[in-house]
C-alpha cells in the first residue's frame, strides 16, 4: 500500500467489479467524447481532493482507451487498468453490467460508475497501491451503483510516498 510505488501494471492493480449481477455481452456505445467527459470529471474529483497542480498536469495528459478486457474469459469482472505510465484501459462494458456515464447528477443506480474506475486508475498513474477499505477509491473492487472519490487520506497516502524514501543525498 503506502510506501510502493508500483506505476506498471500488475495483477494487483487491476480493477474489478464486485459481486455478481446480471451480465451482458452487448457492447457499449463509450465515444471519444464520454470518455473524455468522464476523464475530466474523474481529474476533477482528484483536484476536489486537493492534488497539486503539477500532478493534475500530469493526469490531463494520461491516454485512456476501450477495449474488451473480458474476451479472454481469463478475468470475467475485470473493469480496468493502467497500461503503461501515462495509459490506462477501461473494459468496454463495465464488465458486462454497462457503465453509468453521467458526469452531472446521480448515476445510474444498476451499473458501474465510469467516473469511479477512471479516478481509481489515475490513482494507480499517481502512484497509489490499492487499499483494503472497499468505500475508497483505491478499493481494487467496484461494485454496482457505488461511487467511489478520491479523499484527503488520498492525498496523504501520494505524499506518503515521497516521505518514506530516504533522505536525498547531493
Ligand atoms: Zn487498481
């Protein structure tokens, strides 16, 4: 958790959905615009919480993209994960429960909220580990209906692991 800083991805920085609704294979409509909607809504959440502007400078330059993370049947409740430093990969139907796209108002009560999954992997760009508190963002599952924001304790985990390092020599 707070002290790695593990930016590549892993099988333990993926996020999944939680429980076990009805699934769908029927393929989303996700444009460029929702997704950049929802990628602004999720820096937004992140700014919210308090981050400093070089980080957030850094989370509008992060590449997110869609594709089928369950066609393989290797992980069936797979949502997303972070690619590469700057990529992360959203799957293209919340893991068959659809995503709930609204960026203003209450999401959709029956699916997967896209500006939660897209916070957390930006977490993941910012150097966060996942944590064992399911209410957080950090939580490495995300179920139906639940909305998930960054926090100030966020925020202090980012700081956290700058802290730990040792004292820098010159
Ligand atoms: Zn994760």
């Amino acid at each position: 958790m707070v002290g790695t800083n593990k930016l590549l991805t892993s099988p333990t920085t993926r996020l999944e959905v939680a429980g076990s609704a009805r699934k769908t294979e029927v393929a989303q409509h996700l444009d460029d615009a929702i997704i950049a909607a929802a990628t602004q809504s999720a820096i937004n959440a992140w700014a919210g919480a308090g981050l400093n502007s070089a980080d957030l400078a850094k989370l509008q330059k992060v590449k997110v993209s869609v594709r089928d993370l369950n066609a393989s049947g290797a992980n069936p409740n797979l949502l997303g994960a972070q690619v590469s430093e700057a990529q992360i990969v959203l799957d293209d139907n919340a893991a068959g429960r659809g995503w709930s796209v609204r960026t203003s108002g209450e999401m959709k009560a029956n699916r997967v909220d896209l500006i939660s999954a897209i916070a957390h992997e930006l977490g993941h760009v910012l150097g966060l580990d996942h944590t064992p508190v399911a209410a957080d963002v950090m939580a490495e599952q995300l179920a139906v209906g639940e909305r998930h924001l960054p926090t100030a304790a966020d925020l202090a985990a980012i700081d956290a692991l700058f802290a730990t390092d040792d004292p820098a020599t010159l």
